[in-house]
C-alpha cells in the first residue's frame, strides 16, 4: 500500500483529475473552439481522410500536443471531461499566444505552453505524471530553438515542480545538453527553479491506473479491460509545443511523466533531441508522442526534418512518413506535431487517438480529442 502520508495531501488536489478520467461518461462531446469554426475548417486545410499526407492547417504560429494513445469515443465520453481536455489545451496555447502578441521569441512560447500542461494534472506530465514501477516519479523534457539549433534537456527528475523549466535552464546556464537524475534537479535547485517532494506529482487516477497495471501485470484479465487503465491509455505519453515568431524563428518542447509502471531509470524519447524533440530554422518545428524506444530508435523529429531538408519533401509528407509508415515497422505507434516555416501545421499520428490543438495567426483556436476530428492515418 502507497504510505498514507504521501496520499492525504493530494486528494483534494487529484479530484478534479480523477473525475476527468475515471468518471461515469456518456453524453454528447464539448465545442471544439472558443471560437467556433464551420465544419468543414474544423476538419482543417487540407484532406484529412486518414490516409493521405495532407497538411492539418494552414497560418498557423503555435501548436500543442496533450499525448497520443488509445482514442476517445464521443458515444461515451461525457461532456465535463471533453470540456477538461479542451479547456487545457486552449489555456496552454492562450499561455503561448501571450508570449507571441507581446512580441516574445518562439521559444519562451514553447515553454509558457508546455508550462501550463505540466500544471495540469490532466495530462502526463509534471503534476499529471504516471508512476513508475516502485510508485515513484521520473520525468523528461527538452526544448530546442531552431535559429542556432540549441537544446536543453533533463531526464529523470524526481522534484523539479516544471521539468521544462529546468531543460530551459541546461540550454541558457550551462554547456551541456542534457543532464539527468540527481544532478538535473540539483542544477535546478541551485539556479532557484521551484522544488516539490514526490507526493506532489500523486494524482488518484495516475495511481489507480498504476494498481491495475500491476493487477494486469499478474495475469488479472479483468484489470487488463479496466476504466482506470483506459483513462491512462488515452492520456498517455507527452505533452509537446511547437511556435514560430515574428522573426520566422522555430522551436519546439516536449514533456512528460514517461510510461505507466516503467521501470525506475527508464528514459524514453522525450528528453532525446532528435527523436522526441527537433527545431531548425527554415526546416521544421516538431514534438512527438507515443512508443518512445521506437522513436529513439527511429530518430523520429531528426528524420522529419531531414527528409524535408535533403528530401525535399514537404512537412506533411515528411511527418506521414515516419509516423505513419516508418516507426510502426519497428513496432511503435504514437504522433507528432510538425510547423514548417510558412505556418504549415500537421498532425499526423499512427495511434488511435491524439489530443492536439493549434492557434492561427488571426486568433482562432482548433483543438482535437475525437477520431472524427482528426483519424489515425494509415
């Protein structure tokens, strides 16, 4: 049994989650927009059949990710828990908007967005993060800026209240990429980024979905079918960001709590530039979520800029072919979020499901939780 005095101080904190994810559904879905676009542009720019590497939209500056998994059936999801998806990917692209309309860098908006879905325990990262194998927290980030192609990185963290924080930090306070374990959070500590014990990051539904998995994990085929690992399926993997600014500068951010019952030191493709995170000016901006061996093993950001750079392909027909065609070869599903230097924005994603949302140059926000908003591509 988790000690009870890592579990009282967060209830309160996890109920709102907990509701979210492991409430009674049904109902119809929540609005897709604050403003709200005709039908046919919430399907997007281009032919969003499934199959064709068509771009998501077009003018776009900034973009958010909240995982790939296993898909959200509108026939049962009910409408408070649509609304708190929705709601948290908005506020993450507002976070980022602001960063923009002041007339900040692509960089700070990365961050300021991916900022807001770490303090969201809705998703798997910073607050929302699952647990590992031992019940305890190790989370990932990384974010790159695509003028000079620096990066920063950490791995592992234990408490370091925003991990993205602290990869920004590794990229501007020191000489390093990436820096993990005890070492990340002692260099976050000592440059006076914000601190938290382990029972900060407990959510209830992150660790019900844990007790199943380990049921599961024992040969309890009732565990295996449960609401609590289903919420987990679709609300698994990364939270990522990717902007473009005035300047025509990229950058991209990615975060997470890595896998549900991992083992203790397990590092996936997040924190890995080149695999879960990749900017380069005049190139590509993209965050990935899903199967992080094979996105490591795929090299799955670097790809896509390198076939859009040397292959002359474009962002759309580049991210299709990696995500789609590439990586489940080698035995992972997930997505990726892709901006090219013309605002170009796509989505695609081999996975059932992906929570995404995009904001427009004129303000518009479209964001993305159901397979008939965006199906997986094949």
């Amino acid at each position: 049994m988790r000690p009870v005095k890592l579990i009282l101080p967060a209830l309160a904190a996890s109920a709102a989650v907990a509701a979210a994810l492991a409430a009674p559904q049904g109902g119809a879905a929540a609005s897709a927009t604050e403003r709200t676009l005709p039908a046919a542009e919430q399907r997007g720019d281009g032919d969003k059949t499934g199959t064709k590497p068509a771009p998501d939209a077009k003018g776009v500056v900034l973009a958010v990710h909240g995982g790939a998994g296993t898909a959200l059936d509108p026939a049962t999801t009910s409408p408070e828990r649509a609304k708190a998806y929705r709601d948290g990917l908005t506020k993450a692209l507002r976070a980022g908007q602001k960063v923009l309309d002041r007339r900040g860098n692509s960089t700070d908006a990365v961050q300021a967005a991916v900022q807001r879905l770490e303090d969201n325990p809705l998703f798997n990262a910073g607050k929302g993060a699952v647990f590992n194998a031992d019940a305890g927290h190790e989370l990932d980030a990384s974010i790159m800026r695509g003028s000079d192609l620096k990066a920063g990185a950490v791995a592992g963290v234990r408490n370091v209240r925003n991990p993205i924080q602290a990869a920004r930090l590794v990229m501007d306070e020191s000489k390093h990429v990436m820096l993990a374990g005890e070492g990340a959070d002692d260099f976050a500590a000592q440059h006076g980024l914000k601190t938290v014990t382990q029972d900060y990051y407990f959510t209830q539904a992150r660790w019900d979905a844990l007790l199943a998995a380990k049921a599961a994990e024992g040969g309890d085929k009732t565990a295996a079918k449960s609401r609590e690992l289903l919420a987990d399926e679709q609300s698994k993997g990364t939270v990522g960001s990717v902007a473009i600014d005035r300047k025509k500068d990229l950058a991209a951010a990615t975060s997470t709590g890595g896998l549900t019952n991992k083992l203790p030191g397990r590092v996936g493709d997040s924190p890995i530039i080149g695999a879960g995170t990749y900017a380069k000016n005049g190139v590509v901006a993209a965050s990935a979520t899903g199967a992080g061996e094979v996105f490591i093993r795929g090299a799955a950001t670097s790809t896509i800029s390198h076939l859009i750079e040397f292959g002359k392909m474009n962002v759309a027909q580049a991210a299709y072919q990696v995500i789609v065609k590439r990586l489940p070869q080698l035995g992972g599903t997930g997505g990726v979020i892709v901006l090219g230097p013309d605002g170009t924005f796509d989505a695609p994603h081999s996975s059932t499901g992906m929570l995404y949302g995009y904001l427009r140059k004129d303000g518009t926000i479209v964001t993305r939780i159901f397979p008939d908003e965006s199906p997986a591509n094949s």
